[in-house]
C-alpha cells in the first residue's frame, strides 16, 4: 500500500494539450541540463552547494505540483536516450531517493543529505560515466580504476568545493560500500542508513537506464534483481522502493496477459496494479487514441514489463496524462 499523502495527492497538473505536456517535459529537461553543467564543471560554478540546493527545491516543486506526472516524465527521459546518462542518472536516483525517504518518515536534515549525495555522487566521473553509457566496448583499465575511486574521490571533490555539510561527503564516499548492509534499517547510524538507501536506488536506476552496449531493463526485471539478490536488510530498501513508484512506475510499459501494450499512467494503492492506457490493441496495432483500462477491475491483468526499447511508438502522451488524471479522480 502506498501511504505518504505526497504520494496519493489527486492529480495537480492540467495537461490539457500537446503544449502543456512539452512545457513540462521541458522543465525536467531544463533540471538535468542544468545539473549536467555543475556536474562536469564543478570548478566553474560559483557557490556550488548553493546551486545543488536550488536544484533540489525545483525537483521537489515540480514532484509536489503532482508526483505522477513527475514520475511519468522522468522515466520517458531516463529510459529512451542514453544522451547525458550522468546527470539523467543523479536526477532519477535523488527523486527516487526523495520519495524514499517521505515514505520512511527520514529527518528533514537526512533527507535532504541524502538527496543532495544523489545529485553529486558521481561528480568524480560525470564525463567518463557519459562517455561510457555512449561506448560499446567494456571499460579500460583506465576506466575501471575511475570507477574504483570515483567515490572517495567525488568525497573529496565535494569538500574542496566547500561543501560543509558531513553527512552528504560520507554518503557520496561510501554509496558503493556493501559494508553498510549491516543491521536493520531503523537501528544503524544515518549515513549506514542513507548510504544503503543511496547504493540501492542507484543499481535500479542504472539497470532502468539504456546504454549504447545494452538496452535498459524493464523496472519490474530491475526491482526483482534487486530484491532477489541483496541481504535482508537491502530488501527493507526494495521493498520501499516498491510501494513508493509501484512494481510498474508511471511512464513505463507493459503487456498485458491478452497480448495488448499498455503505458502506465499513475501508480494506485495496489503496486501491481497501477492505472494504464491500452496503447496497442491484441494484433499489435497501435490504437489511434489510448484507451483507459483499470487492471483490478477487467479480465485482463498486467502480465509483464517491457523495457522502453521494445516500445517505439509515437504517442500522444498529453492524452495519456489526461485519462490518468480522469482515472484517479473516479477512485
């Protein structure tokens, strides 16, 4: 069950045209620009925790204005083009963790360390991690060794910028420390907790994200990876992640058990079971509109995920936002 009140808000966003539907994936657009220009030219930017702060606010004013919108343009970004993956990558990962940390009911001062790790985590390799999601050959050793290091090195980065708060520099420093699986949740210290927190959004925001030598997976495949094959105590984490953007999160694909595509609109109280758009009718013909289906109320229930790159089709997604909005409203 999804609980937090940010999270089943009705519907705040009036998509009500093609133009509206641009505005505001501009918008998204513009925030991962912007992000991308401070993560490669950190030494250029003048008062960079500032501009880190001013980045979270807009990310959190654009969630408020109505999350599933959100989620829905944020995952049309993140899971179609492997063009800018960096900052694509902190973007989806600090919202994920933004929405995780609600639903924990994390102090204010470690949600906002937490999230603040996931915009810069990678800020010791921003250029390196674009130049590889573009690369089909493995890494070099070269490249292998940057990812070694890019954490305590980003750590260090971050503190020479004049980064003054400690909790967001360990974080950063220990996201890929698998030590910090140890001990539930609840009862470990907060940077055991957010660094968990962080490691664990990042690994499914990397699998969800295509790559020039592999498509992305689909988000269901990607969560399940998570949780089958993490300790208990990443699980606490997966299972969060579940019932804050749903097993099918908004924006994302799937097939349904009579052979009919559908796109997700907006998530419900039920994480299997989210509001979709039947987008391809069962003879795999794209429908000239899509069509609001309810997969807890109809014969036909949602069978399977399917990564983005399965799906090329061109849609009218202003429409789809509109029956979300619709459906959500006759809950």
């Amino acid at each position: 069950m999804i609980k937090t009140a940010e999270n089943t808000a009705m519907p705040g966003v009036n998509v009500r045209n093609e133009n509206d539907y641009e505005d505001l994936l501009s918008l998204w657009s513009d925030l991962e620009s912007g992000l991308g220009v401070i993560l490669r030219s950190p030494d250029s930017i003048q008062e960079f925790e500032l501009r880190v702060w001013q980045y979270d606010r807009w990310m959190k004013t654009m969630l408020a204005l109505d999350t599933d919108v959100g989620l829905y343009l944020l995952f049309q970004l993140a899971t179609n083009s492997p063009v800018g993956y960096s900052a694509s990558h902190s973007l989806v990962s600090a919202v994920l963790c933004h929405l995780i940390a609600v639903e924990l009911g994390l102090e204010t001062s470690e949600r906002d360390s937490l999230v603040h790790a996931a915009l810069t985590m990678n800020i010791a390799m921003t250029e390196m991690q674009d130049q590889l999601a573009s690369q089909s050959e493995r890494p070099s050793a070269r490249q292998t060794d940057m990812i070694k290091g890019h954490s305590v090195k980003g750590s260090l980065m971050l503190a020479n910028l004049r980064v003054d708060d400690p909790l967001w520099l360990d974080i950063v420093a220990r996201h890929h420390d698998d030590k910090t699986d140890a001990g539930p949740l609840r009862q470990v210290s907060p940077v055991i907790r957010l660094s968990r927190i962080l490691r664990i959004v990042d690994r499914y925001a990397a699998m969800i994200s295509p790559r020039q030598s592999r498509s992305g997976r689909s988000t269901a495949e990607s969560i399940r990876a998570i949780i089958t094959n993490t300790t208990e105590q990443d699980d606490e984490v997966g299972h969060c992640l579940i019932r804050v953007v749903g097993l099918y999160p908004p924006g994302s694909y799937v097939r349904m058990d009579n052979q009919e595509v559908a796109i997700v609109m907006r998530r419900s109280a039920q994480a299997n079971q989210p509001h979709v758009a039947i987008v391809v009718n069962i003879h795999g013909e794209q429908l000239p509109r899509p069509l609001t289906h309810r997969s807890s109320e109809n014969d036909s229930r949602i069978a399977a995920a399917l990564a983005a790159s399965m799906v090329r089709l061109h849609l009218n997604h202003h429409v789809v936002l509109q029956l979300g909005a619709n459906a959500a409203r006759q809950v």
